[in-house]
C-alpha cells in the first residue's frame, strides 16, 4: 500500500514521515489512534485526497496538485465541508473533463456508501465487494471523513478470515502466521487444546457404548456397523454446519433466518436419510439378517437427521452465545453427531432385539 | 462493475451496448471470447482507459477526455504501442501534474505486474492481494492489453473460492449457489453423493472391526475407548489436512514443500500423540487395569501420528492426481483416518491381550 501525505488528520499524518516503514508506521498509527483490532479504524490508511466543497474544477486540480505531493495511486477525490463532514466523491476524471470553471458541488457524485471508525472488518469487506468501490471511506462519531480502506487492503482482509474460519472449523487455534515458518512447538500449542477436549468430549461416545456393552456382547455383529451409521451422521452435520457457517461469514443468511433454514434441513435431511438408509438395509440383510436390515436402515435415518439437525443448528446456538460460529464447522459437530449416532443406534438395537 | 466503452478490443466493445444488462453482456463476452471459466480472460472487463505511447500529456488528457465518455471509476491509464503492447502505467495524477508538452514515456511506469488471458483467476486475486493493485492488465499471447481485472472483482472471487473450497472440504459437491434461496431437491443432490460414497468407505472400518470380533467379545470393554480413540485421529488428521489446503490454496505452501512439512508434522503429531496418551492412559487404567492403559495410550500415539500423516499428505496426493485438494479437509480424511485407527487399536489390542 502506498502512503500519501496529503491528509491531514493530526492523529495520522505526521507518522507518515519514512515511506519504507510504512507498514509499522501503520502498526503506530493503529496503537496511537486506539482503534479496536477487526475494525475499520484499524484498517484505514490516510491515503486520500479531499477537496473543499467550494472550489471551481480548475481550483480543485490546483489543489490537489498541491496537496498531492508524491501520491502513487489515487481513486477519487472526496468532497469535504469545512467541519471535514464528507458529502460527495469526485473522480478525477470528472475533474478533467468539466469546463474550469464547474464548481465541485456540481460535479461530485452522492450520497456515498461510507462506514464508521468502529465497523467491522468484514461490513467493509462486504460493502466494497458489493458496491464495487476501489476503495470505502471511514467516517467518525462526527461523520467526518479520517481514511480509506482500499479494495486491496480489504481483499487482505477478506483472505486472512478465511483462512481463519478454515482453521476455527478444524479446531485449530488461530494465528499461526505463515504455515511455512511456523515452528513445531507452535504448531503444537495451537493444536493440542481442541484434540484433547474431544478425548474427554468422546467420553460420551464411550460411555454411551458402555451402557449397551450386553446387548454388543450379544450380538456383536452390531459393532461392524457402528463406524459406518456413526460417521454417517457427523458426515452430514458436517455438511449442514458447513453451510450455515459460510453463509452466515458472507453474509448470505442470518440469524433471523434460523428457523425457515431449520424447516428446508428437516427435508433434506429426510431424504438424505432414507436414502442411506436404502443403501445399508441390504448390508443389514446380508450380514445380520432381517432384524439387523431393521435396526442400521431405521438407525441410519434417525442419526442422519439427528446430525444434520445438530449441524444446521450449532453455529447459530454459537452465535447467539457471541461465540465463534466457525468452530462449528468441523470436528465439534462430528463429536457431538457422533456421541448421539451411538445413543440412538443402541437404543433402537437394544429395542429391537432386547423385545 | 462499471463498463466503459472507450476500449475497442473488437471482440470485447461491440457487446457493450446496454449498461443496464452489463453482467449478462459480460457472461456474452465470456462465451464470445471463449474463454475459459475461472480464467484471467474469463474475468477482465473492457474497462480499461489506453494511451498511446508518443503523446505529450497534454494530448494524453484530450485523448483521455474523448475516448472515455462515460467512465464511471478509472484506476490508471495504460501505455501501449501501435500493436497494442503493454509498455507501461500512467495515473492521472501525474498527468495533470505534469507540464503539458512532457512525453507520456517519461511519465509512465513500468514494468508492469500482468498476467495472460489463460492466468487462472487464483493467481490474479494472489497478484492483486500481493502487489495491492487497483487493477491488474490482462495480456494475450502477443503481450497485447485485452482488458483489466479489477481488485473489487477479484474479491468476489476470493470470496466465491474459498466458500467453494468450505464446501468442499464439508464434501458438498460446489455451486450451490445463494444459500438461503437453494431448494430442498438441490441441497440433496448436492449433498447426497459423497455421504452414500463415504458410507461405503466406511466399510473398511466396519470390516476391520469384525475382522476382531473375537478379540472384543473377550474383552469388550475396548469397545469403550473405539470412539474416543477413532476420532482423535480423524480430529488430528483433519487439522493437518486443514492447515495444508489452506496453505496450498493461498499459496503460503506449495507441493515442493511437502518433505520438509511432513518431517515437522511427524515432530507436531508425536507431541499430540504423547499428550492425548496421557490423557488417555488414566482412564483405561481405570476402566479395564494396566494392560488397557497400555494398549490406549499406545494406540492413541500411533493412531494421532497416522492420522496426522494422512491429513497432511492427502491433499498433496490429490493435488499431484490434479484433484482439488480441497475435497481432502473434512469427513474424506477423517473417514480414512477412522479406518486406520481401527486396524491399529484392535491391532494392537489382540497383540498385548492374547499373546
């Protein structure tokens, strides 16, 4: 990112005094203007060029010929008051263009999509991917205009949330930084509280086996197909999860939308469910005969709609705790899909063949 | 996506008629032009403003001024020769800062970051996000300027890539299009390919596990530590997995890595391995004496270093059969690594339990 001087905040400009050290400088100006971290204030550069509402065309070429010392890139101009309240945008090439003597107020495009110091990271991601804008200006509390998040700091930003989400689903700590470098003894930390919670989380999975240790041991066949109806409904609330942790990062649904998606999962679910469940009667029948074709195809059903419903649901239940919906995606929902497979499937076995 | 008229690639400037329909004019311009989805070429827009390299600035701004009658946004001018070669970059800053009989060849910038028309759109995000453009040229074969990818476009693709890529990983074959409008019939045919596939793949684990019939009706109660142990290695080799298709999707990793990541992943899943054991350990000495301490916390080791080596070169492996790594990050790895974990547990278990 390039940095021009040609703003004058007070609490931005006079960091931007050595070019090479741009990007600590912009660490300083982050510390010392104490915007929160994910926010637009964080993000902002002072890389824009403003113009005063009440200059001629000709004037405001003037202007920021002045102002504009070294400028490398430029997008627009914004159209400030003399409180530095924004009220339009001018391209440079409306500039160019318009006979000298067309006042600015005249050739600047409003309203302007704008954000406050203190949205967040992903609203500015959002709204320059939606709206197309080259870049997004940062008002404050004052509506006064004190940067810009260019498209391509917020394409950053965009990459690196990602890759967090992906690594929030997997249960990995975040921030490793560069995966190349990274070095074993951090890779470790980062991963280890997660993979260790979900031994004593599986205790459940145990303890619900456990429980019907006499029916297994009276028809051990049961056991054959433990993994595959298990596995089955992690699988599919993995899927569910998935969906609703994407969607909910970019934006396409929201909590309010929770129980319409739930209705539409049941659905699915239902049909992904018969589905499998058709496709283990027959090993069912093969192996164990009449009553074990029963148990999987019914079991198989039950877990896949007990899972997906379980998946489609946790990254909302986490959301609505102010938690983390992208923890949902993955391993978390596979445990507790898991813990509840067994449950069912020996619960219906025991029925079953207990009767 | 703002469309300017004033560039007259005769494949592209014909198309752009109407600005109202400009996406579906540009879905034309990609069927016209063929080329390739997921392409450079695939994603330029005609928007781009040309000058000819033996202007003055002066004429550099009137050819500016008629060529682009209803340029919305401009980012940069672009310097070509008579064939239309990318010589360099011009702002419009430095042209009207400059004295009007100074040469555009002074005034530009070169050399200039471009890519080919065949460039995959990843690489183009990658330059864009990594060289914080504005915009990025986009060459034929002869080096010729045929359009410009803009940095809010390639955002959109980002985005779209790594939501596809979340998918994928969740096994949900991609384009499922906007969550919230996708119907009951689409999310299961979507969905519903990989969840009966991995049903089968399960089998393996099931057959494992009858294949020891013997072994756990002596001595069930190693039944109790299956799921726990199974899925720490499906945990443990999802998270590499992760890691790793993440890293190859941002580029941070690339397939020339792969032996000097497995050495470090050997280091990292010894650690996991030896920490969960003794985790583990207490509860089988608990639940079933010495010997099933012994055999859990043995297996544990081996089944979260396998696991981790599974999750870590399954997408390498993928991408090296030209198959999306990505599909590697979810329920395919866990699944895999489930099925190891079952030959090694009871493998081990009948080793220490009937010698």
């Amino acid at each position: 990112m390039k940095h021009l001087e040609f703003a004058h905040d007070p609490c931005i400009s006079h960091l931007y005094t050595e070019r090479a050290q741009a990007q600590a400088e912009r660490d300083d100006l982050r510390r010392v203007c104490s915007h929160a971290e994910g926010t637009a204030g964080a993000l902002m550069s002072s890389a824009y060029a403003r113009v005063a509402v009440d200059l001629t065309a000709a004037q405001a070429i003037d202007a920021l010929r002045r102002e504009a010392a070294d400028a490398q890139a430029l997008y627009q101009a914004y159209v400030l008051d003399e409180q530095r309240r924004l009220l339009g945008t001018l391209s440079l090439r409306e500039l160019i263009l318009a006979a000298p003597d067309t006042p600015v107020a005249q050739l600047m495009v409003k309203p302007v999509v704008s954000v406050t110091v203190a949205a967040s990271q992903e609203s500015v991601a959002r709204l320059i991917s939606h709206h197309d804008l080259p870049a997004l200006p940062v008002l404050d509390e004052q509506a006064r205009l004190v940067g810009i998040v260019t498209c391509d700091d917020a394409m950053d930003v965009v990459v690196e949330e990602a890759t967090e989400d992906f690594h929030k689903g997997a249960l990995i700590a975040t921030r490793i930084g560069n995966l190349k470098t990274a070095t074993t003894g951090l890779l470790y930390r980062k991963r280890v509280f997660w993979l260790v919670l979900l031994v004593f989380g599986n205790l459940f999975s145990g303890a619900g086996i456990a429980a019907f240790e006499d029916t297994i041991a009276a028809h051990i066949v049961l056991v054959f197909f433990l993994p595959l109806l298990v596995d089955s409904g992690g699988n599919a609330g993995a899927q569910s999860a998935t969906l609703m942790v994407r969607g909910l990062a970019t934006g396409e649904v929201a909590m309010r939308d929770w129980l319409s998606m739930l209705g539409r999962e049941c659905g699915v679910a239902l049909l992904l469910g018969l589905t499998m469940a058709v496709a283990v009667a027959s090993l069912g029948a093969l192996r164990g005969g009449a009553d074990v074709a029963f148990i999987v195809a019914s079991s198989m059903l039950v877990i896949v709609l007990v899972g997906s419903l379980i998946g489609m649901s946790l990254p909302f239940l986490l959301s609505r705790l102010r938690l983390d919906p992208a923890t949902a995606s993955g391993p978390l929902v596979t445990s507790i899909a898991d813990a509840a497979g067994v449950l069912v499937y020996f619960g219906i076995a025991s029925q079953v063949l207990d009767i």
